[in-house]
C-alpha cells in the first residue's frame, strides 16, 4: 500500500525490478491515483480512495477472488 501517488512510487518500483528479471507475479498495487485529489481530512480522503482499511480489505479480497 502506497501512502502517496501510485505512479512512480515504490510500488513502481517493485513492478519495474519484476519486469527486469522477467518474474511474472500479479501484484496489486494500491494507492493514490495520479490525479487531483481535493482536500480534506485524511480519514475521509482515504475512505473516498478506497484506501480505509475497509477499502484496502475489500480490494485484496477481490484480488485474491479474481486469481
């Protein structure tokens, strides 16, 4: 989990490194999407994300689902 930009960060980082040695892996990167994001109280803003720890339970459970 990303707690900043998706793009660029260190979940790219770790999909480049997987790419270079040529390790299939699916990952599920979660973050802040590369756009803007209004202000506001950071609870509220990563509950709008999906980034709650309800949102990020939810997207690893429709991961490991879709797998």
């Amino acid at each position: 989990v990303e707690d900043n930009a998706l793009m660029g960060g260190f979940g790219s980082a770790i999909l480049e490194t997987l790419n270079r040695w040529r390790i299939k892996r699916d990952v599920l990167n979660l973050g802040i999407p590369d756009r803007f994001i209004e202000h506001g109280a950071r609870t509220l803003l990563l509950e709008k994300l999906g980034l709650s720890k309800e949102g990020i339970a939810l997207k690893i459970e429709e991961f490991i689902n879709a797998g």
